[in-house]
C-alpha cells in the first residue's frame, strides 16, 4: 500500500515513515500543503494521512481540494484536535478516518490496512488466491499451507497483484506504488521482483503480459 503522510512534525514525520515502513506500507512523506498537492499530482496513493494544522494553511483545504476533484481514495485526518466538534467537522468535509494524537503506531496502521480493505471491497484481512495466501498485516505468505520468506517489496509486489488478480498491472503502476515520486529506481527492479516471488511461490504464478505487465495466474 502506498501512503501519503502530510505532517509539519519532523520528528513525528520520520517516525512515521520509519514505522509505516516497517510495516510493509511504501511512504512518501511531506510537510506542507504545497508539497502534498505536488505529490497528489505526481501519482496515486492508496491512503492519504492528513494532518490539519500545516504551516501553510488547513489540511482540511486539501481535503475539499481532493473531494472536489472527484477522487474517493480515503483520507484519515490525523491531528490533536479531540473535541468531538472537530470530528464532525473533518468527518463532514469527506474524511474517512480520524485519529488524535498522541496515538499508536500499530493502531493507525490498523486503521490504514481496514481502509484498504473497504475500498476494495473487502472484509477479511488476508487474500487468497490459487494456493497462495498472503496476510498484510504481518506481511506471512504462504503457499499450499507451507510458510515463504519474502522481502517487504517482493510482498507489496505480490500484494498489490493478489488484490485485483485479473486486472493486468504495468510495470510503472507497480513501481509508483512500491517506491516514492523522489526516489531512484533501477530500472529492472520489478523484473527482479517478480524474478523472486516465482522462485518461492511457483514460476508459473505470475503471468508475464509481453508489453503490458503483470497479473496473477490461477492453476
């Protein structure tokens, strides 16, 4: 899943992209509304984490800014506004989440996987697909009951790919979602990927598109 962390905290800033890191999220993090915009213009997140207090205006311009647009990728406001007015007001301006801080790391990671969910219009927290079972939560893969190793972008490759099994994935679809807008990426690096998941989950799970990409094959 690939985050957007908009948050004027430096120190709260890095935690967050440490921590959300470690637990299989790919970040980009911002601190102004002015870098968010960029970054929104850039590419496509699955979650947006708002903070409503930024040096250069509301968070919640951004979110009718978003709204307006017509996207509906979820959006959960993160801030230490408590009063349950504020609630309403973000809630009421299209947020779908609220967390006050301080809060916890693997709670609001929580939070972000079940959005997830619901906008993929699920309720459980692993995929299934074939022989193949993924849980995103502790990032577990395994295959015919057997548990694999994988690193944490093979598995957000795999992720990514399991969630619309069908749907043929392009290789810059799977690189804007695993690396940040700044970032380097070599320029085999999901050739590499999915060169690994077949080696642990079967050569033959992952079909090759010649021109198009990648999606899942069923046996």
């Amino acid at each position: 899943m690939r985050i957007l962390v908009v948050e004027d905290d430096d120190i709260l800033r890095d935690g967050l992209d440490v921590g959300l890191r470690l637990a299989g999220f790919s970040m980009e993090t911002v601190a102004t509304l002015e870098d968010a915009r960029a970054a929104l213009a850039a590419g496509k997140f699955d979650v947006v984490v708002l903070d409503l207090m930024l040096p250069d205006g509301s968070g919640l311009d951004l979110l009718d800014e978003i709204r307006r647009a017509g996207s509906d990728d979820p959006v959960l406001l993160l801030t230490a506004r408590d009063k349950v007015e504020d609630r309403i007001v973000g809630l009421d301006h299209g947020a779908d989440d609220y967390l006050v801080k301080p809060f916890d790391l693997d709670e609001l990671a929580a939070r972000l996987r079940a959005l997830v969910r619901r906008v993929n219009g699920r309720a459980q927290a692993y995929l299934v697909w074939d022989q193949i079972r993924i849980v995103p939560a502790t990032m577990e893969l395994s295959v015919s009951g057997t548990p694999a190793a994988v690193s944490r972008r093979e598995f957000a490759v795999l992720q990514s790919l399991m969630e619309a099994p069908m749907v043929i994935q392009s290789k810059r679809s799977l690189e804007e979602k695993l690396y940040g807008w700044q970032e380097d990426i070599d320029s085999n690096a999901i050739e590499v990927h999915i060169h690994h998941l077949r080696q642990k989950i079967g050569r033959d799970a992952i079909e090759t598109v010649r021109g198009l990409g990648y999606r899942m094959r069923k046996a």
